[in-house]
C-alpha cells in the first residue's frame, strides 16, 4: 500500500498524530462492544476465553502478512490490547453480575 512521502519529520509526526487518534476512536468503539458481550458471558472463565484469543491473533497476524505490517509488532500490540480488555470485561461483568451477598443469616 503506497503512502505520502513526508518531507520532514514534523510531516511524519502529524501523520502519526492522525493515525493514533483514529486508533484511539476504533479502540473506544472495541472497547463498547467488549462492555456488552460482558453481559452475555457468565463466568471470568468466559471472559478470558483462550480459544476467541488464539482466533483474534490467528486472524490479526494473517491480516498483518496481508497489509504488510510487522507481525510481531501485530501480535504484541494485540495481546497487549486483548490483555487490557479481558481486565475490562472482567470488571464490567462483575458490576452487571455482583456476587450474591454473603450475609450469615
């Protein structure tokens, strides 16, 4: 894929400038719909879901050989993000879903 040349690394900053704040909008848009599947999954064992993350990084690190991205840059970001919304989602299932009370009657 062809991108702009840049002339000075003021130009090459402003790309990536761009670039994080789209990234930033796509990872708040995950990050909506990590928040809703916290609520179809029943247990933290659910949440981690070890076969859906080895799904993800099969499909991204395929994407990364397709586009021409570094794929070990790929699959550090991805298990990093995935890493950080497994914590999410685990602590947006337990506000849906507290734990009964453990009041001794």
């Amino acid at each position: 894929m062809p991108y702009p040349v840049c002339l000075s690394l003021d130009d090459v900053r402003c790309h990536i400038d761009a670039i994080d704040r789209r990234l930033v909008a796509l990872i708040a848009e995950r990050g909506a719909y990590v928040t809703q599947a916290a609520g179809f999954k029943r247990s933290d064992a659910e949440v981690a879901a070890p076969e859906r993350v080895a799904q993800v990084l099969a499909r991204v690190n395929a994407l990364a050989v397709e586009l021409g991205a570094d794929a070990r840059v790929v699959e550090a970001t991805w298990r990093s993000m995935i890493g950080a919304f497994i914590e999410a989602e685990r602590m947006a299932r337990a506000s849906l879903h507290p734990p009964a009370s453990q009041h001794p009657d």
